[in-house]
C-alpha cells in the first residue's frame, strides 16, 4: 500500500533545524524520504541535526535569518547550489519571559524580528521564480503556538509575533494558491525542548505544575509537532491550506 506521508524526492528547507521542533522535524522529514536544507545559526548544531538524519544528499546552510533584507537572495543562491526546493518550514523562533513593564521596544522589535519578519521574508524569497520546484505543489508552514491563540500574562511580545503568524497564514494561502503554493501553520502548546526549559527553571515547580494541568494529554515532545508539519507538508494535507493546527494536548479546549 502506498504511504501517502511518502516525501521521497522532495527537497525541503527547514529554519532552526539546529535543535527543538526543528531539529525532530528535519529527522521526521528525513525518514519519510525528503531531502533536507538545513537553516540555523550554529553550523556545529546543524551538523548534529545531520547526523541523525537517514542518508541522502542533505545540506547544512548556516544563515542568519535576523538579515531580512538578505533572505530572498540567499534562497535564489542557495537553490541554485542545491537545486529547486519544493517545501519549507520556518520552525526558528525567540521567546522570552517578562512583563509589559520591563519589556523595551527593541526587545519587542527583535522578537518580531525573527518570529514574523523573517516568515514574511522566507515566503517572498520562496515564491521567486528559480527558488521552487517549476510545476510542483508546494508547502510552507509556519510554527505558531497556542500562545497566538489564547492570552497568558508575562508573554505578551511573543503571543503578539504568534499570533501574526497565524493572521499571516490566511492572508498568503489566499495570495499564494493561484501559485499551487499552500500555507499553513502549526500551534503547539507546552514541548518539551530546551526552550521550555527554560521558561520552567524560571518558574517555582508550583507555577510549571499549573501550567503541565492546562494539558489534559500532559505536555508534549518535538516529534508531536514534527508529525503534524509532515501531515501538513504531504499528500495528506493536498486540501489544506490557511489553517492553524493545534496540537497542544488538549490545552485550548478549556
């Protein structure tokens, strides 16, 4: 029976590829066959990520996104050295913890940077002729998180860049299917990735312990989302295009 999650011959970019989310959804996409472009700062990490990947002609880009301007160049670059790119995930992203009060502008700008600017930045220099796959049916998916969707105190800067990528997803499926171009987004609740804890060791054990309640699954792991970006990416979400996924153990259905 034929796998329709099969990536065999697909080319994909995948952002922050150098740990979290990103790092399991490359190997995800790996092991279903797909090449992988691998996007993140630490060139030493990538090649960790690469590592663990099933064999095949997979490339580590070392790039650093905060570079908007840079971004649609470096992609017509990069596939003219690695050849048409038929997908990509931009699973990069920044978070911090701190109230309105001691929040600067600049860190706010610098957030929004990375988490919003830059999804715009990938989805423009992706829909370039010469960067895509001619003729194919493509996927861009962007990582949301629950935190776009609902409010939580202390995080305002990052529920404000979540969830413009969520209001962005609407807008470019709409733009962008006349291109055979789908977009879509994936809103995760609490993983368990070296960001979470970080945000847990700056919480009494009392405050995380409120926090693993609002999941009634319990928290999550990387490869939970790394599943739904692959669900998203193959032939499985061909009729998919402007929707958030949540994938958050249950924490929105309060």
């Amino acid at each position: 029976m034929r796998n329709p999650m099969d990536l065999t011959g697909r080319t994909i970019v995948v952002t922050g590829a150098s740990s979290g989310i990103g790092r399991e959804t490359s190997i995800l996409l790996g092991e279903l066959g797909a090449r992988l472009v691998l996007v993140g700062r630490r060139r030493e990490e990538l090649e960790r990520t690469a590592a663990s990947l099933p064999p095949g002609n997979h490339r580590v880009e070392p790039f650093d996104l905060s570079g908007l301007d840079g971004i649609p160049g470096w992609l017509k670059t990069m596939s003219a050295a690695a050849g048409p790119i038929d997908d990509l995930v931009h699973s990069a992203g920044v978070h911090f913890t701190l109230p309105l009060r001691a929040t600067t502008p600049q860190q706010f700008s610098d957030l929004m940077r990375v988490n919003v600017d830059a999804a715009f930045a990938l989805a423009k220099g992706f829909r370039q002729k010469g960067v895509r796959r001619a003729g194919s049916s493509s996927g861009v998916v962007f990582l949301s998180s629950v935190m776009g969707l609902v409010g939580q105190s202390g995080i305002s800067a990052y529920s404000a860049s979540k969830g413009a990528l969520v209001s962005l997803t609407k807008s470019l499926a709409l733009e962008l299917a006349r291109e055979n171009i789908r977009v879509n987004s994936v809103a995760p609740g609490v993983v368990r990735t070296r960001m979470a804890e970080g945000v847990e060791q700056m919480l009494t054990a009392e405050q995380y312990q409120v926090i693993e309640a609002l999941h009634p699954l319990g928290t999550g792991t990387p490869r939970d989302v790394a599943n739904a970006v692959a669900f998203l990416l193959a032939e499985t979400g061909r009729w998919i295009t402007g929707t958030t996924l949540v994938v958050d153990g249950g924490y929105t259905a309060h």
